[in-house]
C-alpha cells in the first residue's frame, strides 16, 4: 500500500496550463526555461501552471520550483508499485520528486508502445491511490472524426475506467481531450469541436455521479498556440489546456498562460 504519499491536489483555480516538455530539454536550458517562467507567472490569478518533465530531470524542477508558485509532475508512469520491471518508474518514485501531476495515455505514447485502455486504467487507479493527479488523454484520430465516431471513441476510453475502479475516481482527476489529428500539426480543433466533446465527456460522467464531477478538470490539448489560447482555452466548458511545443518557448508559454488568466473569473 502507498506510504508517505502526497496529499490530493485541490484544483480552486478557475484554469490549469500544463507544459508537456515531452522528450526535450537539458540542465542548461531547463534552468533557464524555469527562470523565464518565475519571472512571467508567479503573479497569476486564477491560473494553475503545472510543468511535467522528463524523468531525469524530476529532481532539478523540484528543486526549482519548490515554494515557488509552480506545480510540477511526470509524463509518464509504471503500472506495477515495484517489482522486476526494467526501465519503468513507480508511483513512489515520482511521490520522492514531489510529483503531484502524471500524465497518462497520450497518445504519443499509446501509439508507440501499444499501451491498452486497461494498462492506462490501472496507471490512472494507482496515481490516485498515491495522491498524485491523473492528467489523462483521451481523443481520436482523423480517421475516426471524419466518420463521425469520435464519441464512441472518446466514450470507450472513459468506460474501461469506469468499470474497473467506477465513476468516482474521476474527482480531483484532469481529463485531457486531444485530438489526435492536432497534436504537433499545428491544426488545432475548433472552438465548437472543443467545447462539444468537453460537453459530451462532462455530461457522460455527470449522469453517473455529478457531485464527484464537480470536482474534474477537463482540458484542451493539441496545437495550443499563443493565438489561438484564448479562443480554445475560454470557452465554457474548457478548464485550461496541456501546451507541448510552445511550452517549450519561454515567451510563447507565457503568452497562452497569462492570456488565459487574464480572461478567467
């Protein structure tokens, strides 16, 4: 059973921005990086700034951001708490780091390594068990947009969740929609594709337990752009969004967090 694990995040601000650093970064421009966020967003109002880092670099964001305003977490996460499982990284692990966000089935990675709905289930049950927040990725490919399935698509993700663990692991959870076709293609989804399948997966778990989904985050991922923040990242529905290539510009991060924060009640 988990020990010394973290306390559950309490999600009061009205917007979360998280920086998906993916597989980039080194000590040098980590640092740097960080500084240039400090500089720009330690006065946010109504925004939560969340960086996920790759794991060699876990220590070093914790030991810069500590106190100081910024959350931190991992992109990833084993399925198992410990055993003989060469290359993975437990829940425990990430709780040493201070960890209190994990992204889990992006599609980057589902794709590549052939993760199931059920693998990324049981990563989503053990993160909560340790106290540290599951961002989960759900979306669908082009493919499936263009034949009017992404729901159904969307929808499945959810229910392998809920019926293994239920309805109710979702409060204090993050949901991340991104559209596969987005990601990294610079062609992000509209406005009204955004807030559509937001409403879908809202009101899909809301009709099993809406006390418990008052407390879930839903945001956007795919392409987030300082032009194109606040018209995806506002609108109702729309909790914030997961940013990956332009959290990794200084400026450009700083722009879609304090755009967004600007227009947040």
């Amino acid at each position: 059973m988990p020990k010394n694990v973290l306390k559950n995040v309490s999600h009061t601000a009205s917007h979360i921005i998280v920086a998906n650093w993916k597989m980039h970064g080194n000590l040098q421009k980590n640092a740097l990086l960080i500084q240039q966020y400090l500089t720009q967003l330690s006065d946010l109002k109504n925004t939560k700034v969340v960086v996920c880092a790759p794991y060699p670099y876990l220590a070093q964001v914790q030991t810069l951001l500590t106190g100081r305003g910024i959350a931190w977490g991992a992109q990833n996460m084993g399925k198992y708490e410990q055993g003989a499982y060469t290359g993975e990284v437990s829940a425990e692990m990430l709780c040493d780091f201070g960890c209190q966000y994990v992204i889990l089935g992006h599609s980057e990675r589902s794709t590549a390594y052939c993760e199931s709905d059920v693998n990324i289930a049981e990563k989503f049950m053990l993160a909560k068990q340790y106290g540290i927040t599951p961002i989960l990725c759900v979306g669908e490919t082009l493919i499936e947009r263009e034949a009017g399935v992404m729901e159904m698509v969307v929808g499945k993700q959810l229910d392998t969740i809920i019926r293994l663990y239920g309805v109710e692991v979702f409060a204090d959870a993050i949901i991340s929609y991104e559209p596969i076709w987005a990601i990294g293609t610079g062609l992000a989804a509209t406005p009204e594709q955004a807030q559509a399948m937001h409403d879908f997966i809202r009101h899909k778990l809301s009709a099993l337990n809406s006390e418990a989904i008052a407390r879930l985050k839903i945001l956007y991922g795919g392409s987030v752009n300082p032009q194109n923040a606040v018209q995806l990242l506002t609108v109702d529905g729309v909790d914030g969004g997961l940013v990956g290539k332009c959290s990794l510009n200084a400026q450009d991060f700083i722009k879609i967090c304090r755009s967004v924060d600007g227009l947040s009640s």
